[in-house]
C-alpha cells in the first residue's frame, strides 16, 4: 500500500525570504548608513531625523518599484517560454515526447525507462512537465512579482525604523547609538534568515554585519570629510 509522505522543504519560502531579506538589510543598512553620515558631518539632530525619515519612504518605494519591474521581466521570460512550449506540445507532441526522453536519459535513466516516464508524464500533464523539466519553471520558483513587490517595500520600512527609532530617542550619541545598535540589528537578521532559510546561522549573522558595518564606515567618513570641509 502506498503511503503519502509530505515534507516541508526550506526552498517553499525562497520567493518571499529573498525579498524579505533584501529588503530588510537594504532598510537597515541604507538609512542607518545615511544617518551616521549625516550625524558625522555635525548636522543638527533635526537634520538628521529628516534624512532618516525620507531615506525609509524613499527606499521603501523604490524598493516596491525595483522588485515588481525586475520580478515581472522574469515572469514575462518564464510565461514567454511557456507560451512557446505550448504551441510545440499542440503541433508536434511527437518531438516533446522525444525532448522529454532526452532529458531523462542525460539525468541518468536508461533509454526504456526514460521513455516510459516521458509518456506517462505526458499523460497526465505534459506542459507542467515540460515546464518544470526543460524549462526549470517550479511552482515553488516562479516569479511572483506583487508579493517580491510588497515583501521588500514593507520589510525595507521595517529594517529602516530600527535605526531611526534609535536616532529619536539617543539625540546626544546618534552616531555611536545607530552604528552600534544597528549592527546588532543586521547580526540577527543574518542569523533569522539563515535559521528560516536552513543555512548556518553564524556565517548568515556574519556576512550581513561585515557588509553594513563596511556601509557606515564608508559614509561616516564621507560624512565626517564633507562636514570639515564645510
């Protein structure tokens, strides 16, 4: 008797964790990184709030807009193919079924049983199999370009208002507070992606601290160069 086993594999959440991800460390980093480098050039604490406050609905938008056009180039390719895909299957099903063959055999199946599956494949479904086995295109990868959209507009505001939270309520030490704070900020987002993506949590933690700490380095010093020019 067969018996159905179901698992919950770590790449179901890869079309929205990337986008959150990315968006959050984009959040943090970016405004973070701008109000450091504001703050370095001795801007008055209300200077620095304004910046904070226009970099998190600037990027937030910018964001939304860049992850809903890149998003939608790959569906409109993925949706292409399958269209093409398609038309082949309704006007020679003959060369698909041989197509479909090939790819089995080249994954190691020998030439009966390759044809065996190909058929009763394309018995079933023969556009999902040809989409998912010639054309790499899994329900679980397609492009979804509104939820990437919203995912990274709304974990970008997110990660953005940790450290303009801190640039409120520290107005005397802005500089020391965000940098600080916020490095501990990416250091568990790190480690949260990582442990939702089943990746080591100590390499994700580290990465994204190296990057953002580098980030703010960078534009206190730019900030720090511009203020003593002025």
């Amino acid at each position: 008797m067969y018996v159905s086993h179901k698992e919950r594999h770590k790449t179901q959440r890869i079309g929205w964790l990337r986008a959150a991800v990315l968006g959050a460390n984009d959040g943090i980093v970016s405004t973070a990184s701008l109000v450091v480098g504001v703050a370095a050039s001795n801007a008055t604490h209300n200077s620095v709030l304004v910046a904070g406050v226009a970099a998190l609905v600037a990027g937030a938008l910018s964001m939304a807009a860049g992850e809903y056009v890149s998003v939608s180039s790959q569906a409109d390719t993925e949706q292409a193919d399958v269209g093409r895909e398609r038309v082949e299957l309704a006007t020679d099903i003959e060369s698909e079924r041989d197509e479909l063959t090939s790819i089995y055999i080249e994954r190691g199946l020998d030439p009966v049983l390759a044809r065996e599956v190909a058929l009763k494949l394309m018995e079933k479904d023969p556009l999902t199999a040809h989409a998912r086995d010639e054309l790499g295109i899994t329900e679980t990868a397609a492009a979804r370009p509104i939820q990437a959209a919203l995912t990274s507009a709304a974990t970008f505001a997110a990660g953005a208002a940790l450290p303009l939270l801190v640039a409120v309520v520290a107005p005397v030490a802005v500089l020391p507070a965000v940098s600080g704070t916020s490095l501990v900020f990416l250091a568990a987002l790190g480690a949260l992606a990582a442990h939702t993506g089943g990746a080591p949590i100590f390499r994700g933690a580290a990465r994204v601290t190296f990057w953002g700490a580098l980030a703010m380095a960078i534009t206190a010093g730019v900030g720090s160069l511009f203020g003593a020019a002025v």
